[in-house]
C-alpha cells in the first residue's frame, strides 16, 4: 500500500501562514510597505531634479550658485519634500497627500506653467539668493551656504510644472520597488 510521506506539520505551517495573507493585519502591513515605497520614489524626484518619468525639471531663474549653474528646483528648504506622506492606508491601498499648499502648482495640476501676477500691489518681492559651494580644508567636505541677494521686483512670475507625483501610470523604477517590497514582505513572512 502506498501514501502520501512528507513533512504534515511544515505543510500545516504553510497552509497557515497562506490564510494569514487574507487577515486585514497582514494585508495592510504589506499596502505599508508599498507605500513606503511610493513615498520614496516621490522624494527621490526631489534629490535627482527630475519628474517620475525621468524629465528634467526647468531650472530656477532667480537663484544661482557659484560658476552659474542653477541651484536645483524645491530643495530650498525641503518643506514640500518632507509633505508628502500616505494617508488612509488600508488593507486595500492608501492615497499620498502632500500638504504644502502650493504643491498643486508645482506638480503641474492646472497645465505645464502657472503665472503669478500682482494684484493689490504694483509688483511682486522676493530676495535673490545666491548658493556658494566650499571646500573645507581640515576634512575636504564640500558644503553650500546660502546668501540673500537683493530684492527682486517683477509684475508677475511664471512657474513652471516640476512634477513630482506619478499620475499617469506607474513608472518603471517604481513598480520594480514596490515588486521588491512585496517580494521581501513575502519571505519575511513565510520565514517567521
């Protein structure tokens, strides 16, 4: 007479940490994990310069650095950078809201440019800035100061689109990661 040999209680692990994917718990520690990398993928549009579909954001007009080059668009001060966050994670997805009011703008949500014009003045101010980049000479680290310049009077500003959220349709390097996430979560739990 023949029959089934095997490992019964492995193969009741594996059937048990199967149902555990279906749990509510388990389900939204994995949408956790895809929004992490959701979250990330923005910030990277940050520190690279460039839009989810890798174009290069059109520099800045009024702010410059040694040499001329053009200090990189929204990292003046990171507030919008450090904005952007997931909301209204469930076991079934998240929306990510930036809450810098002007992030719209930015994004490009009303068309490729917004202008700017004055209203209730004859102009619009705002300081120059310029960047400086130094060489320490005790440990050679490169650091850039800021410096206000002066003041800038204009009748009205053009902004142009710097995207930075993937609204039309998932980009490569972002569905790769969030493939790894999942992956990693994965063996994680069958792990455990």
């Amino acid at each position: 007479m023949s029959g089934v040999t095997g490992d019964f209680a492995k193969l009741d692990m594996l059937v048990q940490r199967l149902g555990e994917l279906k749990t509510p718990r388990l389900r939204k520690a994995l949408v956790r994990n895809i929004a992490e990398e959701y979250v990330n993928f923005m910030k990277e549009c940050f520190d690279q310069g460039h839009g989810p579909y890798d174009e290069v954001w059109a520099p800045l007009k009024f702010r410059t650095s040694d040499g001329g080059a053009a200090q990189k668009p929204l990292q003046d001060t990171g507030i919008m950078k450090d904005a952007i966050a997931p909301i209204d994670l469930n076991e079934n997805g998240f929306r990510v809201h930036v809450t810098a009011e002007y992030a719209s703008v930015h994004q490009g949500v009303n068309g490729p440019f917004t202008v700017i014009e004055a209203k209730n003045k004859k102009c619009l101010v705002f300081r120059g800035v310029t960047y400086k980049q130094t060489v320490s000479a005790k440990t050679g680290r490169k650091s850039t100061r800021r410096k206000y310049g002066g003041w800038i009077f204009v009748k009205r500003v053009i902004v142009p689109a710097r995207p930075f959220a993937p609204l039309k349709g998932i980009p490569w390097e972002l569905d790769e990661s969030v493939k790894e996430a999942a992956d990693e979560f994965m063996h994680k739990h069958f792990q455990d």
